[in-house]
C-alpha cells in the first residue's frame, strides 16, 4: 500500500471526524440558554414577532432536520447570519481571516528559527553551561504570559523606538510586516520553550541509539552526523509538537489580537461572545476546528514524507 | 605472535550508576596480532562489550576510562590513540540488533557510501557504485536494488550483512564484533558466521568477537578470552582452551553448553549469580561459586599468570584444579 495508502486511509479518516466536529458547534446552539429569537427581535418584540422569527429560522422543525440543515448549509459555506450586523457569519470571518493567517505564519516561523537552534545546541551540549542557559530562559518563556509580554514589549520597544504601531493592521506588505512583527515575536516567545524542550529531547534520545554509535564508528562528525542522521530522525517527533502548538496558537492568537489590536478572528471571537452573537462564536468555533484538523492531518503527511517506516506502523 | 595490532593495557572503565561508581571493566590486557581473531566470552555484565566499545571510544556520555589503548594505524608498532583517529579509518564496529544500528531514515546504499565519500573523498555516484560492490561483496542478492531499499524492509539476515558492508566501507584493519549473530535465526547466524570469516581470510582483517556463545566463538576464533565480572580469567588458544580449560569458570562455561556428541549429559549450569559490579567478592571473583574454591581462595591478589608459552590464567589453584577437575 506503501505512503500513499497512509495518507489516502488518515484523509478518509478526517470525514467522520469532521461532521462530529460540525455536530458539537450545531449543538452548542441548541444548548446555550437563552432564545435565539427573542436575541435577534429584540426585548420588546411581541409573541408574535418571536413566532415569525422562529418560522423564518426553522427553530420550530425537529433537532435532526436543524442539523440535515445546518450541516448543508456549512457544506455551501453559509454559516448563518450574525444577529447583530445581520451579515452573513462566512463573510465577517474572510474580512479577518488574512491577519491571523498573517499573525500565525509568522508567529510559526519565527518559533522554528528560535527553537530548531536554540533545541539542537542544548541536545549538543547536553547538562553544559548553553544548554543550562537554554533552558533557563525557556522557564521565563514559559512562566511569562502572553498579555504580559506583549505589553512589554509595546512599552520597551513599540513606544520608545516608534519602529511598530501600538495596535492596528497595515495596507501595504511593509506595513503589515511591522505590524505583525511584535504580535508575531510574543507568540513565539511563548511557544517556543515548548518546542525547544521537545526538540532537545527527540534528539538526545536519538543520538543515544545504536545507528548514531554506527555513524561515529564509520567518521561521520559534526554538522554531518547531525544532518544526515540525528535531525532527520528527531524531526518526526518535532513536527507532531509543532502542530499540537500551532493548536494551542490559534487560543494564544485570541489574546495577542485583543493586546495588540489587531482586527483577525481572535479578537472577532472575544466580540462576538461579548455580544452574544451566537452564529458567529458557532462560525469561529467551527474555524478554529477544522484548523486544528488541518494541521494535524499536515503534520501526519510530513511525517509519513520523513520516516520512511510510517507505512508498516499504521 | 604475528606484528602487534592491538594493546590493551590495565583497561578500568568506570560508570556512574546511581549515586555511586561502579567498575564493570576492571584491570584488562588484551594483545592482538595482525590478522588475528581474538574471541572474548562472558556472561551478560562481564564487561565484554564495554570492552570492546572502549577499544573503538563509543562508550556511553560519562563513561571514564583509564589504562592504556595502542593501535597500529599504518605499518609500525601499536602507538596511543583518539577515538577520531581510528573512526572510519582504522577499526569498525558490527552490532548485536541490526535494526537499531542501521539508520531508519537512510537507504542502505547511501549508509554505506558515507564512508567512501567522507575519507576516500569519492563522488555521490561512484561512492554508491562503491557501496554497490561492498553489497555484492558480502553476498547480498541483487545489490543495486537492495541498495535504494530501507532498513525496514530487508530480513534481519541481510540487515546483518548491510551491517558488515558498513563496516568494511571504511578498509579497516580490525573489525570488531559485538554479538552479532545473537539476534539472528540458527540458519542464519552460521551465513554471518561463514561470510566473516571468509572476509576475514581474504583481507586479512583482524577481529576481535564477543559473544557469549563458546560454539560461536569456537567456529571463528584463534585464541580466546574468558571475561568474568569485568576482568579477564584465561586465555589462551582455542582449541588449547576448549580441550583443557586452565579456570574453573571456563570449565564450567563449557559444561553448560550443551553437546550432540554426548549420550546422556546433563547440563551443568552454574550454581549462584554472576556478582554485583557495586560489590566484588575480595580476591577471586568467581570463588563465590567456584567448586573447587579453597580459603585463600578470597585472600590472594588476583592476577592473570602465564600457565604456558602462551596461555595464562588467574586461578592460584591451577594445579588443584587440573588434577581434581578432570
């Protein structure tokens, strides 16, 4: 069946997964307290009116048929009319999408260019002076919340060197470069502790095995032994932390767009559940899961790319 | 004895274990001519393999390591080394478990061209030309296809001989074995066993072979060694040590290897449990469960003493023990 088996049986795998992902949002809806129609009709409106909004939104039909419904719907891309600007749900999400696909690109890259360094030289030099320092910092990291050190960093860097905006999103590609740098660099210094200690420890435990012994005994040394036989192998384990991250990023992404005022679908989400406006916090949840199954799915594929085992172990 | 190749002089390894130090490998000489099979037998813990990876300087991170290692890089006598002087030049190293000392991530042909590329400076096409020959030369069918395979998916037979084909990369002038047959099918284990010992002949390569196999090391092997926790008990000529062994725990090694010559044997074993490496027994190590064992047995000073011209043994009670063992 070889590679192209796994990742043709892992994306079959992927649909059963997602209609349980669209029927937990659906049922988020149906479980919330609260009345959708007196929502959008307001305080004021007449049993009547309430009836009508009900007709209209087919609240009165069987919970199965709601779902045959909405499921359709989400399949059309239609996810529901926000309540309170009355736009369709799909269309607020696409005007935000771009600044956090921009936010967590970035935020990803800058990640892999601290840590994949930074977790290779403490796996090297192992309970030294560098790998101590390493994973000193990597504490502060991990101890430093995300709010806090991007506040930092708009008081330490943004206001003094006036080179970022405090808050906003740009036109331009140079602007919007400098806007996402420190929204980027906060999220990487959050992550990248995490990384960095998995890396370090995917390639001590390789560098601990036989055919590391094997290479050294044939005099493959220095950047070649760590090219050609420890990253490769310590690089499945990595991209699998990598994408768990990413899943804790998106959450992470939520808190950096509301510090640094940046308009993309974290900060939409804090609105959108401040107002209540259910359809969207169901669009924005259904997002943020099928992003988490993207990813995950990715990681699977680029792992199955870089271990040529994969095939046997499924 | 043919030219020196290799000298081992009061070999101490020492390993953190816990909170304190232990001594697996504890006062060894070792000596090996040119083109010599050296065999060291032992029980798991005698510090066999310890042995051997201290003679190649891949010891586990913390390992120390005191003594003397002399190896003959070019023509002359044995001279004091660094692991990176004999990596990929002088010794090679062939493991137990072919699975895990293969590269999971790298096709066979590329592990064996990586020598050839990095000292003989070769390029990426005649490097893998190169490794195509070494495949053929250790008797794998069909080389240039098996060459773009992985380890995953050749028998542990052939991964044994990829092994080898690995080590030979390099034209070393010693190969050392670490119980490389141990992992493999009975059928199997005498192909490796043949295939060495034909490369053995006809490069003239040294090897030093640890096992715990006495048949093993009997089939391939000129003069043996016997290890017993951490120091080395008798050596001497195979077939000297096989017909008339000079140490009770030789002896009684080869008792408990079963013959099909034999009528009725019952296998002797050995009574007790190779000892703790946090406590050694004072004097003798093995007086614990020797049956010939006297009280100064646990007194006198161990030392390996010439019994022949070229035979030793550490047993003070040589003469007792021969006239009462067999």
């Amino acid at each position: 069946m070889g590679r192209f088996g796994f990742v043709a049986r892992r994306l079959l795998q992927t649909i059963p997964m997602l209609f349980g992902i669209v029927l937990v949002v659906f049922l988020v809806l149906q479980i919330t307290p609260g009345d959708p129609a007196r929502q959008i009709a307001g305080l004021r409106a007449s049993e009547a009116d309430l009836e009508e909004v009900r007709q209209e939104l087919g609240l009165n039909d069987p919970i199965i048929a709601q779902y045959g419904r909405y499921v359709g719907n989400v399949l059309q891309g239609d996810l529901g009319y926000s309540y309170k600007s009355r736009k369709p749900v799909a269309d607020i999400i696409g005007d935000r999408i771009s600044v956090t696909v921009w936010l967590l690109s970035t935020g990803v890259l800058m990640t892999l260019l601290i840590s994949v360094p930074l977790g290779v030289i403490a796996a090297l030099r192992k309970d030294r002076m560098a790998d101590h320092a390493i994973r000193g910092f990597g504490l502060l990291g991990l101890s430093m919340p995300a709010f806090w050190t991007g506040v930092i960093l708009l008081l330490l860097v943004a206001l003094p060197t006036g080179w970022f905006p405090a808050g906003g999103f740009g036109d331009t590609f140079g602007e919007k470069l400098r806007a996402i740098f420190l929204p980027a660099l906060t999220l990487a210094i959050g992550s990248s502790p995490f990384i960095i200690r998995g890396l370090r420890a995917a390639m001590i435990s390789v560098m601990e095995s036989d055919y590391i012994s094997t290479a050294r005994s044939i005099g493959v040394a220095g950047g070649r032994l760590v090219r050609r036989f420890v990253l490769r192998n310590a690089a499945g384990p990595g991209v699998t932390l990598v994408a768990i991250e990413i899943g804790y990023l998106l959450f992470g992404a939520v808190v950096i767009e509301t510090t640094f005022a940046l308009p993309g679908v974290g900060q939409g989400l804090v609105i959108a559940a401040q107002g209540r406006d259910l359809p969207s916090v169901q669009g924005y949840t259904l997002l943020f899961a099928l992003v988490v199954v993207a990813v995950y799915l990715l990681s699977d594929i680029v792992t199955a790319i870089l271990d040529p085992r994969v095939e046997i172990d499924t | 004895m043919t030219k020196r190749l290799l000298e081992v002089e009061d070999l101490r390894i020492t390993l953190q274990a816990g909170s304190g130090t232990i001594t697996p490998v504890d006062g060894v000489n070792l000596a090996l001519g040119r083109g010599e099979a050296l065999g060291i037998a032992g029980e798991s813990g005698s510090g066999k393999s310890l042995t051997l990876k201290s003679i190649i300087g891949l010891l586990p991170q913390g390992a120390q390591v005191e003594g003397n290692l002399r190896f003959a890089l070019g023509d002359e006598s044995p001279i004091p080394y660094t692991s990176t002087d004999v990596h990929g030049r002088g010794i090679s190293i062939i493991f137990q478990e072919p699975m895990t000392a293969l590269n999971p991530t790298m096709r066979v042909g590329d592990l064996i061209a990586e020598g050839p590329r990095i000292h003989e400076g070769l390029s990426k096409t005649a490097a893998r030309e190169r490794a195509v020959e070494l495949m053929r030369q250790v008797g794998i069918p069909a080389p240039e296809r098996r060459a773009k395979m992985w380890p995953h998916q050749l028998s542990g037979g052939l991964r044994q001989r990829v092994m080898i084909a690995t080590a030979l990369s390099t034209r070393p002038k010693l190969l050392l074995c670490d119980e490389p047959t141990t992992a493999l099918d009975v059928s199997i284990q005498d192909q490796i066993l043949g295939l060495l010992q034909e490369i053995r002949i006809n490069l003239g390569m040294s090897i030093i072979f640890v096992s715990h196999d006495l048949a093993v090391l009997g089939e391939l092997c000129d003069r043996l060694a016997i290890m017993y926790a951490g120091q080395i008990v008798e050596t001497g000529p195979t077939d000297d040590v096989f017909t008339k062994p000079n140490h009770p725990y030789t002896e009684a090694l080869m008792t408990s290897v079963p013959s099909f010559d034999a009528t009725s044997v019952k296998l002797a074993g050995i009574e007790g449990h190779p000892p703790d490496p946090r406590s050694f027994p004072p004097g003798c190590r093995f007086s614990p469960r020797c049956r010939y064992a006297r009280e100064d047995c646990t007194e006198a000073d161990f030392e390996l003493v010439a019994t022949d011209a070229d035979r030793s043994s550490a047993c003070i009670h040589t003469e007792v023990f021969a006239e009462g063992g067999r």
